[in-house]
C-alpha cells in the first residue's frame, strides 16, 4: 500500500491554517507553479442553485488545492459546497439524501484497465465515499486503446493514473492505493474495512483469493468482462454460502491456478464467462492467442460500459435496493441490431391551427327542433369534473328528470359529490333554456343518491322569468378558459353582481383580489395537483381524462388543446403520463414543479372565487352547482376568462375521505383545505362547491364538446 498520497492526491490547503498559509506562499514564490482562481465562477454557481443553498454552505470558507504532478494549485469551494454543486446534475436520479448514504461506502477495486473506468464512474456519480485501487502494473502505449489516460502517464502505475484523474476531478474524494497490487497474501488486508469488491484483474489465483476472503467477510463481489456487456454480480452479503464463481469452476484450488499463461488460462476463462455466449469476434481471438495475437481483445467502449454497468451495480447495492447473483448482458451490437422507426403522431396542435378564437359550438344554439331539444341541448352543456358528464337527462312531454350516472364517476368525486354539483349546473341550464323558450315550471330536489331516483327534476309549464331568459346566449357560450392571464381590478360593481347571483341559487360567494392571498391560494392549489399526480390512483384517472386529438375522440373528457400549453409544457405533459415516472418523484417525495401550471395561472388572476353552501346533502350540492353555473355564466358574459379549478380535497369532508383519496397524503390535503377554508373564510357547517380563477385572458383555442348519449327523450305514457 502506498501510504504517501502526495504523488496522486491533491494537498488541500486552507489559508486560515497558518503552516497551509506558509506552504501557500512558499508555493506563490515558485515561478514553475501555477496558480488558478475561478472562485467566484463557482460561487455564482453554487447561488443558482434549485433550491437555493443555505448560509451554512454558500458562506463556508474557500481552501486551495495543489496538485504536485501538475505543478498547479487551484482555488476551489470548501468541500460540503465543492460536493454540492459539483453532484448537483445527477439529481434526482440520485438524490442528495441517496448521496449522502453513498458516502458512508467503501469500494475496493483490483485491476485498473476495466477498474479504471469503474472508479471514474463511480467519482463521477459520488456512488461511493473511498475508493482503494490495486494493480501493480504501470502504463504502456498498449494500454491506451481502452484505459482513459494519455500519454504523459506512460510508464507510471496504473492505480496512480487512476487516481490523479479521480483526485483533478473531486480533491475531496478519498483514494488509497496498492501499487503493487494484491496477491494472494494481501487480499484479506486489502479488502479490510471496504464494503464492495470490485474484480477486473487478470490472475485466476487472485480472483479465486478474492472470492474466498469476500464469502468469508459477508462482501459482494462484482464483475465486468467488456465483452457484449456482460456483469457478473455475487452476493456473498446476502448468501455466505453462495458457491464461488456461481460453482461453474467446481472445487478448484488457489494453488493449481498460480502461475498460469495466458493460453492455460483459457479454458477456465471460457467456463466462467460461459463460451457459449461470447461474441463472435472474442470467441474467434480466444483460439488465435499466442498466435496471431498476445491476448485477448478488450475495445474502449465496451470497457467504459463496464464501469457504467458496475457503478450503477455499486449504487444499487449502497442504497439497499433490489440486486440479486447471477449475471446479465447488455450487448450494444444486439441493441443497434434492433434499430427502428420513432412512433410518430399528428401534433395536437394541428387540428386547431386554422381555428378561429373560441373555436366552434359544440352542439346547435338556438335553431333546436323543438323548446324541450333546446332545454335537453343546453343541459347538456353544463361543466363537469374532467368533463366526464356524470348524468342521464331524460325529458317527456311533462318534465326533465336528471339521473346521477355513477359509472361516469372518479375517486376524486368523493360522495358523487362533485357529480351532484355538475347536475346543478346542468339544471341551471336547463331553467335558463326553459325560460327562454316559454316552458319554465317547478324544479325539485331530491335527498340521496340512489340510482334509480332522479335528483332533481323540473316540470314544464308556461312559466316566465325574464332574467333567466336574458341570460340563454351567454349560457350557450360558456367555456373553460385556461390561458394565463394579466391580473386586473374586477371593479366593485362587478363583484357585487357576483356574489348577488351566487346568493340567488342559495350559494355563497367569496372573491379573493387581494395579491398575497391570491398566491397563497395558488401554492394550496399546486401542492393539491403535485399530491394528485403523485398518487397512482389520481394520477391514472387524470392521464384517462385527457385526449389528444386527432387520435382520440373529443366529446367527453379534455382535450389537451384547451389545456392552453405550449409545445415544451405539452412535451413534458408526456413525461407527466408515465406512471414510472410519478411514482419516481414520489418515492423521492419530490415534485414540487408538478404544480407549476396551477401556480402561474393563479397568479395571473385577477381574482380567485370560492364557492360554497351551508349543508352537505346531495340537495346542496345540486344547489351549489346552480350557484356555481349563474356566477360562470355572468363573469364570462362580463369578459373574464373563467377556470375551474378542483383540487384534491375538494369534496372531502371526514379523515377517512381524505385517506380514500390518497392514503400517503391524507394529512397534507386534510391541511390543505382547512388552510383554504381557514383563508377565505368557509364557516364549518359550509360545504365546499368549486374555486374559479377569473382572468382578463384572451379567448381559448378550442371549447369541450359533449356527447348526445346522455341525454334523451322519451314518450308520456
């Protein structure tokens, strides 16, 4: 072992110690060595970070590193801001909590050809917290088709060159080397205190040497050959009486394999790499050496895909996670072999692209057959949670029945609450179209949810209400607008008239204006969608309700165009779809991003309304859905772009709601509400009905269509 570091590590020197302050200046006074400070480069780094660092890291002190092969000292970040910004871009595929565990691993490597790469690897990612390198060969012309040095490290050790790569790379990193490798003497005091074993040398009696002694110590051993990817993993940690070489050696000895010559050696090599599933190419060099070749072919790629395959080996084992013996291949010929065509599809954005603002009406206005078409038509244009349409409208000569359609439901429709608030809208519309039409009479609500019961019903009659009826072309007109928006002042008289029609549907409205609250209310409602995308269930039926045109039909669910994103929002909307992906950042608890859509838009509002009503039966929530379809109506009819918004805890009420939602965030939406509720100030007998954003926005692209088949008509008997 050699036990003085000064010829490959670098000497970290701290001005503020006084013999480091000394050694420094006696440095400075040397006109061969070179002093280089790009301080502050890093420093302004470091304070870009997401998130931004403490003081703690950003305020610590600066230290100097000289490296004596080079003749240069340089001025670098203390070592907790060195290892965080220099670490920070492999977040979050390791995260800095997995970081902080791969520091407390010890990896021993034997032979630095292939090990080389693997120790570069591993620095590279901070897999690992020490690094001991063996081998006692030094570094020739040949070496340099496969080992990453240069050819001012001829003739110097290869755990030497490693090691000053890995030191100009992080200074910190803590390497200790054998530099005349380990033999099978040496094995049990190189591989004392490590944790992982790293097996790229060249003697059979060594690598046998090496495995006895891991077994004996409860060690993994792992093992790249740079041939078609192959990895070879044993985990004599998990199994101490796994068998050697997975005992395709059988009962061999360390004595019968010393000594041996390159072509001895092959035939046990074919039975450990298995001759069989060579390549072709090592398969064919294997016969030919000592003839026409003086040993066996190792290419730079294939041995960097080795340090790869081995690192990412070491990590797995460092963070506990799933790694079992046996081998497995990862052949890049056999890969490109399978070479093929990207899936391509039309862009979602093409089919709107000639579409004036506004896009198109989904059904016929005001040119209906008959006064009961136009009252079932204009139902049927009322909102829904994912316009998922949760209804059966049925009319006769008599009346219109609405039916609540619990097959068209989703989990965060807890009590089919939210479906009862769409009915609301739904029968807001139909009073309003009935009224327009002469045929307006009494409307009844109906307790519970039961499926063969309507929920509400209204008769015709001959009734008139001339406000209803002033109100029928806005009613048609009304969409979801999800385009940012530039915050502006409502004006009182508007205000008023908002909340005066909440009132009239015996609702109760809330405007939120004021800017602070507004971006409060934005943060509630972006953890609220962060927590949805996290949860597996929440999440599956978000992607559900979304379609993307042309390949998906549009009458029920969203269509992605009405989203309003643009074409890096929509890209990454398609990483947001895969399940693995979620559930990624959910195991990391990260995702804070995920809200960022939500967060923007609010705080693009002119002003957020929270709706509400005293009660929580089915009757109230049909009640609160009239209320919530009067105040759209008017806000758009007065320019506002209009935005439902429905977070998570919307319609949940009790703690074992909130778990049905999502048994991992219960807590965190329970909060969430009670922050809002708590906010805005919902009394504690209120129920919650629906949170609007009103923009001063432009006009969306496109409006959601409806389907025919939930509506119908049927004969008096």
């Amino acid at each position: 072992m050699n036990d003085f570091r000064g010829d490959y590590a670098a000497l970290v020197l701290d001005e503020a110690v006084p013999d480091d302050a000394a050694l420094l200046e006696l440095l400075r006074q040397d006109p061969a060595v070179l002093f280089v400070d790009r301080l502050e480069l890093q420093r302004a780094n470091l304070r870009s970070l997401v998130p931004a660092p403490g003081p703690e890291v950003t305020e610590e002190r600066p230290v100097w590193a000289y490296y004596s092969w080079r003749r240069t000292v340089v001025r670098l970040l203390g070592p907790a801001s060195f290892r965080l910004l220099r670490l920070d871009r492999n977040r979050n595929k390791i995260t800095a909590e997995q970081q902080d565990r791969l520091r407390g691993v010890t990896v021993g490597i034997v032979g630095l050809s292939v090990g080389h790469a693997v120790a570069l690897a591993l620095t590279l990612e901070g897999a690992c917290g020490a690094l001991r390198l063996a081998d006692f060969d030094t570094m020739e012309l040949s070496n340099l088709n496969r080992v990453p040095g240069t050819v001012l490290d001829l003739g110097v050790n290869k755990s030497v060159v490693a090691a000053r790569r890995l030191a100009e790379i992080d200074p910190y990193m803590d390497v200790s080397l054998w530099e005349d490798g380990v033999s099978t003497d040496t094995v049990a005091a190189f591989l004392d205190g490590t944790d992982v074993v790293i097996d790229e040398c060249d003697s059979l009696d060594v690598k046998l040497s090496l495995r006895q002694e891991a077994r004996r110590r409860r060690l993994p051993v792992l093992m790249a050959t740079s041939d078609r990817g192959l990895v070879d993993v044993e985990r004599f940690d998990l199994e101490p009486e796994r068998p050697l070489f997975h005992g395709v050696l059988g009962d061999v000895d360390v004595d019968s394999l010393s000594g041996l010559g390159a072509r001895e050696k092959i035939p046990l090599v074919l039975r450990i790499l298995d001759a069989g599933q060579l390549s072709t190419a090592m398969a064919a060099s294997l016969v030919e050496v000592d003839e026409t070749i003086s040993t066996w072919p190792q290419l730079g790629g294939d041995v960097l895909l080795g340090g790869a395959q081995v690192a990412a080996a070491v990590r797995r084992i460092g963070l506990g996670q799933p790694l079992a013996s046996g081998r497995c291949r990862m052949d890049l010929d056999e890969h490109l072999d399978t070479m093929s065509e990207p899936a391509t599809s039309e862009p979602v954005f093409a089919a709107a692209a000639s579409a004036e603002a506004g896009g198109t009406a989904p059904l016929d206005a005001v040119d209906a057959v008959d006064a009961v078409d136009a009252v079932l038509e204009s139902a049927a244009l009322a909102p829904s949670g994912g316009n998922v349409q949760p209804w059966k409208i049925v009319a006769d000569d008599e009346a219109l029945s609405f039916f609540l359609a619990r097959e068209h439901t989703t989990e965060m429709d807890v009590g089919y609450r939210g479906s009862l608030v769409a009915i609301g809208a739904a029968l807001h519309n139909a009073r309003i179209a009935a009224a327009a039409s002469g045929i307006l009479g009494d409307v009844r609500l109906h307790s519970g949810t039961d499926p063969g019961r309507p929920v509400a019903t209204m008769t015709f009659a001959g009734g008139h209400d001339p406000d209803l009826a002033r109100r029928y072309v806005h009613m048609r007109e009304r969409t979801t607008n999800r385009n940012m928006g530039v915050p502006a002042d409502l004006g009182s008289a508007l205000a008023a008239r908002l909340v005066e029609d909440a009132e009239k549907e015996e609702g109760r409205l809330r405007l939120v204006t004021e800017r602070a609250t507004v971006t409060t209310i934005g943060e509630i409602l972006a953890e609220s969608d962060r927590i949805r995308f996290l949860t597996p269930t929440l999440h599956r039926e978000m992607i559900d309700e979304l379609r993307w045109p042309p390949a998906d039909p549009v009458d029920v669910g969203i269509d992605v165009r009405a989203l309003e994103l643009d074409s890096a929002e929509l890209s990454t909307l398609e990483l947001l779809r895969r399940p693995d992906v979620m559930e990624h950042v959910g195991g990391q608890d990260g995702g804070r991003a995920l809200g960022n859509s939500t967060r923007d838009r609010v705080s693009s509002s002119s002003a957020i309304a929270v709706l509400s009503v005293c009660g929580r039966d089915a009757a109230d929530y049909v009640r609160g859905g009239q209320a919530t379809e009067s105040v759209w109506i008017t806000a758009q009819q007065q320019g506002l772009a209009v935005q439902p918004i429905s977070p998570v805890f919307l319609y949940g009420v009790e703690r074992a709601e909130f778990e049905q939602l999502s048994p991992r965030y219960a807590g965190s939406l329970e909060g969430l509400r009670r922050e809002l509720v708590d906010l805005v100030g919902v009394g504690e007998k209120e129920s919650l009905i629906m949170v609007l954003r009103l923009s001063h926005a432009p006009a969306p692209s496109v409006r959601s269509a409806r389907r025919r088949d939930r509506t119908g008509r049927r004969t008096t008997s």
